[in-house]
C-alpha cells in the first residue's frame, strides 16, 4: 500500500454575481429572509453562450497544476464530481482534451454534493493499491441550469463554481488521506432530485417512452433534518475508526449548503465554531464544487497550515452522506 496526499488545489467562479436583492426580484423573497435562514448573500452564475461546467472545471484544474508547475501529461486520471455535465455521457474527457492530459484516463462522478468527498475516496483508492500516481479530481456543478427560477424555495440557494485537486503518491508513512466513512439511503432519493420525466408516443409500431430532465425539486425541511442528524454520526464514526478525537480536528470543512446546517453539526460535536470553514455567503451552494471550492480559499488565505487535521464532510442528493478525514501537506 503507498500513501495518498493532496498536493495543490485550485478554483473557479463565474463573474456573474447575483446578490439577494437582484433574487428578490425574480422571486418573492428578501434579502433578510434568505440570510436569516441560509447565511448566503450572493452567488456566481454561469451565462455565455456554449459555457458549461467544462469551462469552470477547466479553469480550476489550470490553477491547481499551475500551481505546482505540474505538467498535464504526468496525471493518470481525471475524476470530474458532476451532476451538471453538459453530456449525459460525461464530460471529464472534454476536460481531458481542454488541459491536455492525453495519457490520463477520465470519467465522471455522479454523486451530487457528496461528489467531491466521492471523488477524494476514488482516487485515494487507485493511489494506496500501487495503480496511478497523479491523479485530478474535480468538483463542479452548474446548478444554475438546472434551478426553476420561478420556486423562491430553491432559487436561493444554489450557485455554479469549480474546484480542483491534485492528490499524488507518496510514501505510506506520509500518507494523508487518513481514512473515510460514506453512506447512501437511496429510498429517500426523492427528497432532492432533478427527475427525468417520459412520455410515451408511437413510430410505426415501436411504442417509444422518451423524455427530458425536470428542474430541481428538494423537500427543504427533510434535507435539514437529514445533514444535521446523519452527517455527526459520519464523522464521529470516522473519527473513532482513526483513534482521533474531536480535539484533534483543527478544521471542519461540511458542504456548503446553508450556515445553519454547518453550526447545527458543528454543536452537535461540540466542535468550536472557529473551526468551521465556510465560505458559502458569498457562494451559495456550489453542490460538487463547494468543498474544494471552500479549501482552496482557506488555503490561499493561510487558515489552514501543513499538518492541520481537516474533518470533511459532503451530503446530498442520493440521499448521500460521508466523510473524509485529511492531513494537509501543501
Ligand atoms: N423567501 C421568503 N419566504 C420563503 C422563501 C424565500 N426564499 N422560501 C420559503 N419561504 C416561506 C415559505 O413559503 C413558508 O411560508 P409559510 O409559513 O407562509 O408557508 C416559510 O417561508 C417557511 O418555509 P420553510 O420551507 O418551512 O422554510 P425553512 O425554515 O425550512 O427554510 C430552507 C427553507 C430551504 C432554507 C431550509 O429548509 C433548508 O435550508 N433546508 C436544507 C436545504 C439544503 O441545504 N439543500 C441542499 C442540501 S445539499
């Protein structure tokens, strides 16, 4: 078994930035409300004609190689966290090809905003078996597509963003990917979903059911309900498989999702409430991206420093939940 360690990071945003009172007039809210119950006060959009995720994911893997001066050819795999592919087949292997990677193999992640935990967990496990040794994953998401701007229920909530990691071999005693704990409950999937609907119609005699992808639709209460009580038991189950205490957490990185959710979970462990990273007022929910997203500024803004103990929390749709717990090395 070899170590895994994050070796650079990087990030995206759109320039579009649209605050609660530009939402306000788009949908019957206010500035107040959605600050009160959500902590978020603006969010980056994606416009442009032709813009996808592709762009936003191309432009935060720039940053995290640049960063390290690390040439494309040398990864092996790109993993990309998406939900807002602009290809149903996928689209890690346009990233691919936008970077240059010719030799590394890429695929996407479904997992919505536990993506980027998804994504950490994958490569770590390609990296500890001895198979590859430079590996991109990605999180980002372009929700801003998917959002009905006409339901204040969600339209507040979400913006588009990317995040990048490089996560590289090393030796096993320096390894820093220091272990994980993931779950799924799929019978609660409808909770927050972007569902396909299908008609049916007839060509000749072929009965054909095809269909389009709806808007996001998400039962508010129950998915709060839902991160504040699975997301503590994740961590504290993680934390006890590793013999660490929360003592030894120097940081909590949750997904993004609302400043509630993150200090409900942060009491729940009686975790201090400085040691929540959170970047999420100026954001909103970048769903897949959130996370590398809130690391990579934390970083560039020196929050973080080598050897901290980062707890790392996603959750969503699915429903999905997990946790990761890393030792930053950059
Ligand atoms: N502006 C103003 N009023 C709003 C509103 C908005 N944007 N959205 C809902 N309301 C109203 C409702 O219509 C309701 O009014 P009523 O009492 O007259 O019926 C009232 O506010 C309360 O609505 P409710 O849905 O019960 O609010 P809430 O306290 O549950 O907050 C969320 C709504 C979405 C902020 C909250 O449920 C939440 O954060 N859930 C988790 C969502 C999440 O993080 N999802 C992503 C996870 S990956």
């Amino acid at each position: 078994m070899q170590g895994a360690q994050i070796i650079s990071i990087g990030s995206a945003v759109p320039d579009l930035c649209i605050n609660n009172k530009e939402i306000s007039q788009i949908v019957e809210t206010s500035d107040e409300w959605i600050v009160n119950r959500t902590g978020i006060k603006e969010r980056r959009m994606l416009t442009g004609t032709n813009k996808s995720v592709v762009d936003l994911a191309y432009s935060a893997a720039m940053k995290a190689l640049d960063k390290i001066h690390m040439d494309p050819l040398e990864l092996d795999l790109i993993v990309l966290a998406t939900s807002s592919p602009n290809d149903l087949f996928g689209s890690a292997s346009q990233v691919q090809a936008k970077i240059g990677a010719a030799r590394a193999v890429a695929f996407d992640l479904t997992a919505a905003c536990s993506g980027f935990v998804l994504a950490i967990v994958t490569a770590t496990q390609f990296i500890q078996n001895g198979s590859y040794k430079n590996i991109l994953i990605i999180g980002a998401d372009v929700l801003s597509k998917w959002i009905d701007w006409s339901d204040r229920k969600t339209c507040i909530l979400f913006g588009d963003g990317a995040g990048a990691a490089i996560i590289q071999a090393c030796y096993e005693e320096d390894n820093a990917i220091l272990g994980f704990q993931l779950n799924t409950d799929g019978k609660k999937y409808n909770e927050l979903s972007i569902t396909y609907k299908e008609n049916s119609y007839s060509l000749n005699t072929l009965k054909l059911f095809q269909g389009q992808f709806q808007y996001i639709s998400m039962n508010g209460k129950e998915v709060y309900k839902f991160a504040v009580s699975k997301v503590p038991a994740s961590i504290t189950k993680c934390l006890n498989a590793l013999h660490l205490s929360i003592e030894d957490v120097n940081w909590l990185l949750l997904h993004q999702a609302n400043k509630r959710i993150l200090q409900a979970v942060a009491n729940r462990l009686s975790i201090d409430n400085y040691k929540i990273i959170s970047n999420l007022s100026k954001y909103g929910n970048t769903s897949a991206a959130s996370i590398p997203l809130a690391l990579d500024e934390a970083w560039q803004n020196n929050q973080i420093t080598k050897e901290d103990i980062i707890v790392v929390s996603g959750f969503g749709a699915g429903l999905t939940w997990g946790t990761v717990v890393i030792k930053w090395k950059c």
